[in-house]
C-alpha cells in the first residue's frame, strides 16, 4: 500500500497556492473505484481565484479545457501552459452529476 503524499516543486506549489488550492493524485482505490485517474482538491484558499469559481474541497478534477488529467504533475504541465479561459471538470464523491469550474489566466 502507497500511502505517500504527492510531491510537489516549490515552483509548481507557488503555482497552485497563485490559484488557491491544494491537490493530492488519486490513490489506486480511488482510481480503481472511479474508473478515472485525476486529482482530488485537499483544501481551498479563501478569497482565491478557485474560491471565487465555488468549487468545494474534495472535489475531484478529472479534466481540464476537455484533456483528461492523469495526475497532479499532469494537471501542473497543463496550467503552465495555459492562457484564457480554463475549465476544471469532474464530481464530487456520492453525487452523479459532473461539475464544471472556470476561470481565466492571463
């Protein structure tokens, strides 16, 4: 068993702590159970830009601009990339409906 937390550069955590959220991979169960590899959202920084999209924590990212992720390294590479409009999507566990947060990077 892999209990080991993610880790992350302290280039690519400015990053995230720039949007206001923190992330952890999915674990084996998780992806096994979901049938989908992605993030989970751990936390979320008031007044941030994640904050403003109301995303929740323990949300589960599986996608972003319609590209699955695979991982937080992944969903990283991807944001770093990025400019205009961005779309998280994914759900939130014990709910069926898909959700879907935006917000732009300049």
């Amino acid at each position: 068993r892999n209990n080991n937390p993610t880790v992350i550069s302290r280039d690519n955590l400015l990053l995230l702590e720039g949007l206001g959220f923190d992330l952890r991979d999915l674990n084996k169960k998780e992806i096994k159970d979901y049938s989908s590899e992605g993030v989970r959202v751990t936390s979320i920084i008031r007044g941030s830009i994640i904050d403003a999209t109301n995303m929740q924590p323990d949300f589960v990212i599986v996608k972003m601009n319609n590209e699955r992720i695979k991982g937080v390294d992944d969903l990283i590479d991807k944001l770093q990339d990025v400019s205009g409009r961005v779309t998280l999507e994914g759900f939130y566990d014990g709910y069926e409906d898909t959700y879907s947060y935006y917000f732009d990077v300049r």
